[in-house]
C-alpha cells in the first residue's frame, strides 16, 4: 500500500526512447545504458555499462576512458570489436534494425555483455543519429564465445516468421491525453516488402510516414483510435496508394485490434482477388440475363451450369441437369452425334 521508494528519471528530449529506458530501468538494478555515435564513438555511458564491459573482457577501464572512443580504440579483440562496431553503425544509419543488431559481446571465460534493447536516437538537437543501447550481464552457458553473432528475440522471431504484413502502432498522446499520432513498434519482412520500406528503418516513424495516402490513412486512424479507445475489433478494407509514384491505389484489408496503449495492423493486399470477384460478379450476370441458352460442360461433356434461358428452352431446372451428360438434351437417335461432336470440340 505505501510507496518505499520513488524513482526519478531525467532524459533528453531529443532523444524518443525514454518510456523504453524507464520501462526496463524499474525491472533491474544491474543493467547498464550507453549512447553511441558513430562520428565520435560512446557519447554517454553510465558506470553499470562500464563495469559490465569491464568483466566481459577483462578490462580497467573507467567512464573517461570509454567516453569519446570508439568501438575499435578500446582493449578489445578485433574480431569482436569490429562486427559490434559495426551493427551499431548500421542501426544508426537505418540498414539495420535494432531487433536485429541484438547481440552478446565478451571473451571467452568471461561474463558477457548482452544488449537487450539498440534502438536509433536523435542527438545535439535532432542533428545526428545515436543509438542507444541498454546492456545486462549474460550468463557464460547463454553466450557462444566461440562465435560473435547476433542474436534475434524470440519475439523478434515470431514476428518475422508471421507470413501476413504486421505493424504494431504506439499512441502518440496530446497533453490532454486523447491520441494525436501512432509511432511503429515494431514491423514484420512481410509489410516492410508490401509497403516497399525493407530498405529503411521504421521504429518510431509516424502513422504518415509509413501510410502516405492521405484521405484513407484519415479513416484508418480513426478505426485506430476507436480500437484503443474502446478495444473493439475492426475488420475493413481500403484504397491505398502505397508510395507517391503509383499509378493506381492497392485495396487493402485491415484486422485491426488494440494493443497496449496502442493498436496492431494485420492487413493484406486484395487488389487481384477482388478484381478476379468483379470479373466473375459480371459474368454472372451476363451468364444470368442473355437470351440465348448457354450450356457449360467438363471435359467429359457432363453438364456442369447452365443458364436461365436453358430451363426455359429444354425444361429442365438447374438442380435436375447438373452432373447429367450433355447428349441426354437431344433424342436418341442423334445423342450419339451430338456426343461425339461435343468430344471432338472438347
């Protein structure tokens, strides 16, 4: 009932990952936090970091040591120093995903240092491109240090492995706490490829950024809104142009549930299905409404449809003449005929 303790978090404007920082601060005091950028190496590091980095590779090191060096300036094998160097690198310049950079760094006999969460940040005001990384220690048995890979989440996995486009949207809160934008959380390959954004990293983009079609994206967020508001499922379609340079707009279907503070996209481009439903809607009616008496038969000659305008010339009703060879619709003195000239067509 009582509170023991108060945490106070202070952070950085700029930088728009701090509910992330808080979020998994509060769950353990032996996790460790630095910023990096690649023109200037660590910009930030708190002690916890240091310490942890310290133990993976057997180091003495203090915060002014790291503070202003790279990656490959420190006391570390070059062959692990490099590919960490390098993956912090890509999740800064956008070419790779902070879900996908996850990794455990340390030498062999050592504590190591696993990175559960590397997610892009903006700082000296919005100018450059960090990322921040949040690091805990890893037990030996949990880390290969006989290979340096990168390791995905299972969560990471799962999402990936979902054949279906899949976006998962955070709100984006006015002061007066109604929803004024939804930012990504997370992106599946699948809706990366539809949307022709595989090359671009989309954590924390817009609802604008990543549906560019205006009006429709206006309907979408207000589905949206009304699934966080209420948690109410939605299930509906429409026209999208993906990207500027399309010609024609994309029919997409939406299932759309809350999340969170925020909603899930599952959604799928039906444009050719329901051209393919119009085309066969027409035909129908076509099919339905001529004067003319249309049979339609298998490869056999058996009647599979027929139309209207057949009843009413040969007397039989659909349900009646459906499976029956097409020869039993003229006497039996030229079926046979008739038989053999349908086989010769066929």
């Amino acid at each position: 009932g009582q509170a023991r303790q108060i945490v106070a978090m202070f952070y950085d404007p700029d930088e728009s990952l701090q509910y992330r920082e808080y979020q998994v601060l509060t769950k353990s005091s032996s996790l460790g936090l630095y910023t990096y950028l690649p023109a200037k190496g660590f910009v930030r590091v708190s002690d916890t970091a240091v310490s942890l980095l310290n133990q993976a590779f057997r180091l003495e090191l203090n915060g002014t040591d790291v503070l202003g060096s790279k990656i490959r300036d420190l006391a570390i094998p070059r062959e692990m120093a490099l590919p960490w160097q390098e993956a912090l690198e890509a999740v800064a310049n956008g070419t790779m995903s902070g879900e996908e950079a996850l990794l455990a760094v340390g030498k062999p006999g050592r504590p190591a240092m696993d990175h559960i969460v590397m997610d892009r940040v903006t700082v000296d005001s919005g100018e450059q491109t960090a990322v921040l990384a949040i690091v805990a220690p890893c037990r030996e048995e949990e880390f290969e240090s006989t290979e340096y890979m990168r390791r995905e989440t299972p969560s990471g996995k799962t999402l990936k492995s979902i054949p279906y486009p899949l976006i998962f949207f955070r709100s984006v809160r006015a002061p007066e706490g109604t929803v004024a934008d939804f930012t990504c959380l997370a992106m599946n390959s699948a809706a990366g490829k539809l949307l022709q954004l595989n090359d671009r990293f989309q954590f924390g983009r817009s609802l604008p950024e990543i549906f560019i079609d205006d009006v429709p994206r206006d309907v979408l967020f207000v589905y949206a809104c009304e699934a966080v508001k209420t948690g109410k499922f939605s299930e509906f379609e429409l026209e999208f142009k993906l990207r500027v340079e399309d010609e024609e707009p994309r029919l997409l279907r939406f299932w759309l549930c809350k999340f969170g503070d925020g909603v899930g996209f599952l959604f799928q481009d039906v444009t050719a299905t329901r051209r393919i439903e119009r085309q066969l809607m027409q035909y129908r009616h076509a099919f339905s409404h001529m004067d003319e008496a249309i049979i339609v038969t298998d490869l056999d000659g058996n009647i599979i449809d027929w139309n209207p305008a057949s009843e009413r010339m040969f007397g039989y009703h659909k349900e009646e003449i459906i499976g029956q060879p097409a020869d039993i619709l003229t006497q039996d003195t030229s079926g046979g005929q008739l038989k053999q000239s349908s086989r010769t067509v066929l």
